[in-house]
C-alpha cells in the first residue's frame, strides 16, 4: 500500500476489528503499520471548524465562526494561512464550510435560522459568487452541505451540471433537505426527511430532531446520519426533540432526495450526545462512525461511551457488526466522531477520547480528551488508532452537548463547558492524507494542570506526515486527472 515518507515515531495501538461475535481487541502495533500526524495551529478561536479540500489548488479551506482561511503545504510540511472569507461571513448563528472534491467547488454557510448565508468558490477562496443560500421549508437550525452525483432517476436533469448540491437543516422537530441542480446558486423545495408520517412508526416520530453532515455517496446515494431513532420522548424535549434509547442511523435517499428512508444499525445505542458521521468510499462501501453509550434512565446520563464505526454495503438495509475502536485503548468516554472515505476499503474515523468515567454532559466530570484516528485500509478487517495529540490535551473536564437550553431548574449542572461546540471535521488531500479540524480547548496552563478546567476554541488542524494514505497508487492518478477536469467545468 502507498505510504508517506516516515518523519516520526507514532503513539501507537492498533484495534483489531474482528469480524465475529468476539469483542475488538487492542494490541501493540508497530510503528511502521500506522500514520502519524502533525498538529498546525489556525488563527481562529471558534468552535465546530469545517474543513474542505480544492484538489487542483492543492489548498485546504478551513472555516470557523466568521473566518475562512486557505491553508497550503510546502514539501518540507511548512504551512501558509491566508484569507480567503466570503463576502457572506458575517457574524451569525453557525457555520459550515464544504469542498465538493469532483468540481473543486467550495461552499461557505451561515446560518440566519429560516434560510442561511451562503457563496461558493472555484478557486480555494479567492473569490466568491453569491448563492441563495438555501430552500424553501429548509430552516431553523444545524444546517449542512453536501454534494455528489445523481442517482439513476434523475441523471443528467440540467444540462449546466451534472452535480447535485444538498442544504439540510432541523427544526426542532425533524430534518429537512433541499436539492440543487445549477451547482449551488439556486435551491428548489425541501422534503422531510425524518419524523414524517409517511415513514410509519416507529421512525415516523422517533428520531432525534438533531442531524449531522449531509454526504452524497459515488452512486448518487445521499446519506443524513441521526445520532438516534426509534427511542422514547425523554423530558429534555425543549427546544429540540430527543428521545430515550432508540439507535444511530442512516436517514437515506436513493432518488435524489424525493423520498428518505431511517435505518438504523443494529445493536448500536444512542446516548443522546455527539452527532454521527458518514463518508462512501470509491469501492461503494459507506462508513458509518458514531458515539455508542446507553443512559441509565431518561433523566440519568450514563458513565462511559465508545467509538463504534459499522458500514453498509446496499445502502443502510443491513450493516456489518459495529466494530470498536476506542475501548481497547483504555478510552471510557468519546465524542465528535468524524469519517472519511478514500479509494476502495479505505477509510479514516476521528474522536476525542479520555480514559475518565462519568457523566461527561455534566459540572464534576474528570478527564482529559486527546484527538484519536483510527484508520482501515482493508475494508474494516483492521483498524489502527493513534493518539495523535499525545502530549497536548485537547480538553479537560466535561464536553456540552446539550446546548444551553436543558439547564433547567430540574437540572442545572449541565456542563457549562460549552467552548468546543457540536463537532469537528475531516477530509482528504491529494495525496490521500487525512486531515482533521478540530478545536483546542486546553491551552496555556490547561496543558499541564490536571486540576485546569477548559475554556477558549483554539483553532487547529491536524495533517498526516506518514503511513498508509487512503488511495492506492492507481486511486491517486485518477483523482487528482477527475479533479481537474472538474475545475474545467
């Protein structure tokens, strides 16, 4: 398998995923068998990045808060920020940041609650032009951007490209998408996608209201991952509908957004915290990685969580035992889980993890979060995870992702630790090397004192140096020739 040139040793566990009813078991694994990783601060002191790649201009497009930046990489592994803003970067309620890869497209979102701010760039940032920004019946919040083929219905349904553009966003309730088909600049009517009557119960009404990023897999397959669907109403329903209980699923459309469909993995569990994540490799296989925990009860959160990842090969109808890949390393609890695909059977899974048990959702939780990647480059026989920021936690104490609406007077001692926000991000470069955004929130003293508690967003960026890459020597020509004749267009 390709490799990067070695230029350090890696903090190393490799999980092996076995493919039985027998648990995940971690051993100690050579250096020479997993990636390292190099840690870039971004100047941006905001939560939840977003991090796309422009191929041809071999140019990262890292986005956070108002702030867009273009990140480039010299052969020594020197890195240059510039500014690369849209003209839409005011200050507003969230942000994402999106590259569709094929086209070299870049798209920068705002949210403005019933529709969103949003401009695309073909050239990493340099310029912008102005889109509509979202659908008609896509509101209120959470909003995502994805991009990918058309599936066989609607192939070729405008002469101008041959890309379909995707704008979801919940609304306390369910999920909503809308569909581009002029590249981003317009959007027709959004369809629900989850929480509909016409799914039937028990997903008809019983997924989280909360969704994670859209991702639109090779065959047109548009995939929106729900931390969790089929459970009970819990009393946190305030602003957003949760629910006991209930599995991590794939809300699924094969007709170009028309109609979607919730299915849920088996033997999964959701803990009503961190949103799932879902990437399609070349080879037609789709990753799903999630945080996976039980809760004692409705008003009880639980003590410890893993990192499980699970993929389908016919699109959610059935998926492959839930592999984990944290807790041999001695991880209890785990948060922001982040998937990229590259060539066939390839795929990378991102996390935060602490050895700490406890309520982590909660004041009094004790811990240090490290940033972690696991990575398979033989379809999810194997997994290696490396602690890629071994010496410098990334948070202590507790992580919030309850919002700031379930601080009630039944329950105020939900996490005032709110700096990280609700995820990270990762992708791929042209040279088949993950890279992560992700926000530091121990910095200064935190660093050394466990007694520290978290508090600020450090930007930063974490970029392979080494180890197997996620595309063969074959998979690697052939995606830098498609990225560039998707620029042409």
């Amino acid at each position: 398998m390709p490799r990067l040139t070695r230029s350090r040793v890696a903090v190393v566990l490799a999980v092996l995923a076995l493919a039985g009813p027998a648990a995940a078991a971690a051993t100690a694994g050579s250096p020479d068998d997993a990636p390292s990783y190099r840690v870039y601060p971004v100047a941006t002191t905001d939560g939840e990045p977003g991090l796309g790649y422009d191929v041809p201009h071999r140019a990262a497009v890292y986005g956070a808060g108002t702030t867009n930046l273009r990140l480039t990489w010299d052969a020594a592994g020197r890195m240059t920020s510039a500014g690369a803003s849209a003209p839409t970067s005011v200050t507003t309620l969230d942000a994402i940041t999106f590259t569709d890869q094929a086209t070299s497209r870049t798209y920068v979102s705002q949210l403005v609650g019933a529709c969103s701010l949003m401009a695309y760039s073909d050239d990493a940032g340099r310029t912008w032009s102005p889109s509509e920004g979202c659908g008609p019946g896509a509101l209120l919040d959470h909003q995502t951007v994805g991009a990918g083929p058309y599936a066989a219905p609607l192939e070729g349904v405008n002469p101008l490209t041959d890309r379909a553009v995707y704008y979801c966003a919940q609304n306390g309730f369910n999920g909503a998408c809308a569909r581009s088909d002029d590249g981003g600049r317009t959007f027709g009517p959004a369809v629900d996608a989850y929480n509909t009557p016409a799914q039937g119960l028990p997903y008809g009404g019983a997924c989280s209201a909360i969704h994670g990023h859209v991702r639109v897999a090779p065959d047109g397959t548009v995939y929106l991952p729900n931390k969790g669907c089929g459970g009970t109403p819990t009393p946190n329903n305030l602003t957003n509908s949760e629910f006991f209980g209930g599995q991590p699923a794939l809300v699924v459309s094969e007709d170009d957004g028309l109609t979607w469909s919730v299915r849920p993995v088996p033997g999964a569990h959701d803990p009503d915290e961190s949103d799932p994540s879902v990437d399609t490799d070349r080879g037609g296989r789709t990753w799903f990685g999630f945080e996976d925990g039980t809760n004692p009860s409705e008003t009880v959160y639980g003590t410890t969580s893993a990192a499980k990842i699970a993929y389908t090969d016919d699109h959610g109808k059935t998926f492959s035992k839930p592999y984990d890949v944290s807790s041999g390393l001695g991880l209890k609890n785990v948060q922001f889980p982040e998937v990229v695909a590259g060539g066939k059977g390839r795929a990378a899974f991102a996390f935060l993890g602490t050895k700490g048990v406890g309520d982590d959702q909660h004041d009094g939780f004790v811990g240090e979060w490290h940033l972690y990647v696991a990575t398979t480059t033989n379809g999810g026989k194997s997994w290696t995870t490396v602690d890629a920021t071994p010496s410098d936690p990334v948070q202590r104490g507790c992580i919030s992702l309850q919002g700031t609406s379930n601080k009630t007077v039944l329950d105020d001692a939900i996490c005032s630790q709110r700096n990280l926000l609700d995820f990270n991000d990762i992708t791929v470069d042209e040279a088949g090397r993950v890279l992560v955004a992700y926000t530091d929130g121990c910095t200064g003293a935190c660093t050394t004192n466990p007694a520290s508690g978290s508090k600020g967003a450090a930007g930063r960026v974490l970029r392979q140096v080494d180890g197997p890459v996620l595309f063969s020597p074959q998979e690697l020509r052939d995606r830098v020739k498609g990225a560039a004749v998707g620029a042409r267009r």
